[in-house]
C-alpha cells in the first residue's frame, strides 16, 4: 500500500514574482508658472504677477481679441521677446524632468500650462502643451499651426495660405478648449502617479486632474506654497521648484532601482 501524495504547499500568487522588480507605475507630471519662475519669467497669479497688471478680460479671450486684436497682439509680442531672452534658460527643475522621462522605465507624460518653451528646450519630449506655445502661431483661416519668434499683427499674412488678417497666437485663452484632452485624459486614467509642479491649483481643468486620480493613484504636489488644492494631495513638498524637483526625481529614481 503506498503513501497518498502529500499535498502542496500553498504558495502566496506574488511569490514567484518576490524577486523581481515591482513594475513601475504611469507617471503623469503637470507643470505651471512656477516652474518656470526660478528661469526669469513671471507668473500670472503671484501678488505682483501678470494678471495684477493686465486684466485677462483685455488680452487672454477671443471677446478681446475681436474687440481690439492690436492690443492683444502687442501683449503677446512682448512676451515672446522676453521668451527670446538670450539670458532665459530651462533651470534645474525642468532638466531633473528630462532625467526622469529619460530613465523612468514606465509610461511617462508631461503636461505642462506653460505656454514658454523651456520644457522643450530642456529636452523633454514626451510633452503636451495643453495651453498652446507662445513660441507658434496659428491661422483663423485655413487652421496651419507654424513656428513664430517674432512680431505679429493685424496685417501679418499667413505664410501658409498668404491670407492678412487671420494670424493669432497659439495660445489656449480663457474660454476656450484646452489642447489634447483626450491624450490627457487617457493618461490620467491609467497613471499610478500623479505629480503637480508649480502650479496654482485654481485653473480648470489642470485643477481638477487631481481628484481624477486621488484614490486609486499615488499624488504629490511641489509647490512654492501650498496650492487652493494642496490637501487633495497625498504628500506635499514645499520648497523652490529648482531645489524641491531634483531632490524628488533622484528619490523616485532610486525607489525603482
């Protein structure tokens, strides 16, 4: 008479993967004025930021623009010649950004607000400017999106279909659809970590990206100060953007090693 088999142990569903490296979750990061304030540019929404100075109603909607386009485009020139600074360069923050996106061995997006190019200059790729590029225009008339560096106006034809007239920023303004929602959206949905750098936390939708993702991923805020949303956030870190980011990048890096 033999023995019956002797049952099995019971192993635990994780076991065999107990010493492989836990994957990395999507990131999605998205970025605001603060950011870029320790390169030299303001911020809107500061005490002494550009909206204390220049009403929104005057030069950030298409009311405006169709009012008194002069006005608007002389206030989106002289931002582009600030953004032509040869003195205005991406600072520490966006460059620990890069060596994130460039070393993180999962999904990655960067979203920024940031009209300013210093992101791109930086290096980041995998990026959606979700409020336009002041360093692009676009044409009322046929829809072209093209490079521009320099001055426009009324009467700037457009090098695409040659028309005067219909040449305006490529900025999101107040009322109007930011861009890639859906590419944000999605991302958002799949993120295992939601990261919100220099922002104010009182502009829709970007404000809102947080709660999209607060319980069922991991979300922190650096910031300068606490945001208007900052105890939405699961951890929050202030602090300068040049300082607190690399910090964060090199401790995230060396969690999934």
């Amino acid at each position: 008479m033999t023995e019956p088999p002797r049952p099995r142990p019971l192993r635990h569903p994780a076991d065999g993967r107990r010493h492989r490296r836990a994957a990395a979750p999507g990131i999605v990061i998205l970025t605001g004025a603060g950011i870029s304030r320790e390169s030299g540019l303001a911020t809107f929404r500061d005490p002494d930021g550009i909206w204390a100075r220049v009403r929104i109603e005057d030069v950030a909607t298409p009311e405006a623009f169709a009012r008194d386009p002069a006005r608007v485009h002389a206030f989106y020139n002289a931002r582009r010649r600030q953004l032509a600074d040869a003195a205005l360069a991406p600072n520490a923050a966006h460059r620990a950004l890069v060596e994130l996106e460039r070393a993180w061995p999962g999904e990655f997006l960067l979203v920024t607000q940031n009209v300013d190019d210093l992101h791109d200059r930086a290096g980041s790729a995998r990026l959606i400017h979700m409020h336009g590029e002041l360093a692009k225009a676009r044409c009322l008339r046929c829809e072209a999106v093209l490079p521009w560096t320099g001055d426009m106006g009324g009467a700037t034809p457009c090098p695409a279909c040659a028309a005067a007239g219909g040449m305006r920023p490529h900025v999101v303004w107040f009322g109007e659809m930011p861009l890639a929602m859906p590419q944000i959206e999605a991302a958002l949905e799949r993120c295992g970590l939601f990261v919100s750098i220099g922002t104010s936390g009182q502009v829709y939708p970007a404000a809102g990206f947080v709660m999209q993702c607060r319980g069922r991923a991991r979300t922190v805020e650096l910031n300068l100060e606490p945001s208007a949303g900052a105890s939405l956030f699961d951890e929050a870190i202030h602090g300068p953007a040049a300082t607190v980011v690399p910090a964060f990048v090199a401790r995230l890096l060396a969690e999934h090693r």
